[in-house]
C-alpha cells in the first residue's frame, strides 16, 4: 500500500440518530432556500467573508488531491467593466444567432438577455478556472486528473459557503469565455469554468416562479 505518512481521522464527528436527522433537515431546508438572483446590490461585502468561502470550497475532493482550480476574484470596477463589455459582445452573438430556437424556449422562462449590468454592478466577481496542468517550481507540467468533475465539486461547496454567509450568487457562463484569460491574465493551460456573481440581493429582486423536481424524478434506490 501507500507509504505516504497518515494520521488518526480525528476530525470526524459521529452524531446520535436524532441529530443527524435534524441536522440535515436544518441543511436541506436552508440550502432550499438558496435561488440564482440576477438582480444584485452594490452593498459592499467584506473580503474575509470571500476568503472564507474560497477555503470552503479548497476543501472540495480532486483527483489524486491535485485541487485542479484557480479563482480570480474580481472587485476593481475597471476590471469589472472589461468583463461585462467583453461578456456582453459574446451574450449578444449568442442570442441573436449563436443559439438554437430550442435553447432559446428553454431559457425563456429564466427571462435572460444579452445585458450583463450585475457584472458592474455586484461587488465581487468569481472567475473559477480548471487547470488541467499545474506546473512545478521548476516549470515541469504535472497532469491534472478529473480537473471538470473537481472543479464543479469546489464550485458546488463555494456556492453553498456563500449562501450560508447570506450572499446571493449567478453561476454566469458565457460562452465562450476565453476572454477571462486575457483580462484576467490566467495562462493557457486554465480553461475558464464560470463566472460566479456575488454579493447581496437587490431589494427589488425577483425570481422566476420555478419548481425543484420530486425526489422520485432524479433518485433511484436499488435495493436487491
Ligand atoms: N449564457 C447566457 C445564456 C444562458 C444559458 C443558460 I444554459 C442559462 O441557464 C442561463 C443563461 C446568459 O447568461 O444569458
């Protein structure tokens, strides 16, 4: 086997039945409440708080432990203008012709169009890259392993972090996004994953009136 050092798992915590079902009730419900806001406020968010959620989401499981993911966090309002304006030309394509008729009904209801003001408008972007190099002091390439399967399981925990905190977020995607590259200046061997928006909800946000499915519609349990 391994001979790499290990240590005792003292960090895992046992509870009694009861507790775990009320634990994870408390989660279900409040992780329930979390809904994609489009419509942001400029409300200032204090940096720790970002800080805290990127470490949650460092925790995330990765491929032989590789942690595939680079965040860019994004504050600066000039930065923040080339993103939307280089965001805006790609949206624009994309609903004027780049999109199918069939994926245009299906995003109708969400109400999207190719104005991006929340990328100016909230306080914190979060530009999530996958890596699928990483490179050694010495500038030696070490092979990534699962980098998109990983980074969707960090992004996942950071999206959580952030509404446990009270942030709202937009996982924005789009398409393509190399441009995140350039503004960003992430080297080649990063492909840009999403673009996480955050911070407080607008007063005035709405929502779309969508529906989660059923338990018996995405699970299946097999038990013979
Ligand atoms: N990237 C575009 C279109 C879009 C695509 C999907 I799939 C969505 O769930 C939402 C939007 C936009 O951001 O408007």
């Amino acid at each position: 086997m391994s001979n790499y050092p290990t240590i005792p798992l003292q960090q895992y915590r046992e509870y009694p039945l009861v507790e775990m079902r009320q634990r994870l009730n408390d989660f279900y419900e409040d992780i329930n409440r979390r809904r994609t806001v489009r419509d942001f406020s400029d409300r200032p968010v204090p940096r720790d708080l970002i800080e805290t959620a990127l470490k949650a989401a460092n925790t995330a499981p990765s491929g032989a432990n590789l942690q595939p993911w680079h965040f860019a966090v994004v504050s600066g309002p000039k930065t923040k203008r080339k993103i939307r304006e280089a965001a805006e030309v790609e949206e624009r394509e994309f609903y004027e012709h780049r999109a199918s008729d069939e994926w245009l009904s299906a995003l109708a209801p969400l109400g999207t169009d190719e104005h991006k003001p929340f990328l100016e408008t909230a306080p914190y972007l979060i530009a999530v890259f996958l890596q699928k190099f990483g490179e050694l002091e010495d500038g030696r390439k070490v092979k990534h392993y699962y980098p998109a399967e990983s980074t969707g399981l960090a992004t996942g925990i950071l999206i959580t972090a952030l509404h446990q905190a009270g942030l709202a977020t937009l996982t924005h995607t789009p398409s393509p996004m190399k441009f995140l590259n350039e503004i960003l200046g992430r080297p080649k061997s990063e492909r840009p994953f999403l673009l996480l928006v955050t911070g407080y909800p607008d007063e005035s946000a709405r929502v779309p009136d969508i529906q989660r499915k059923p338990l018996e519609e995405f699970a299946s349990f097999i038990e013979d």
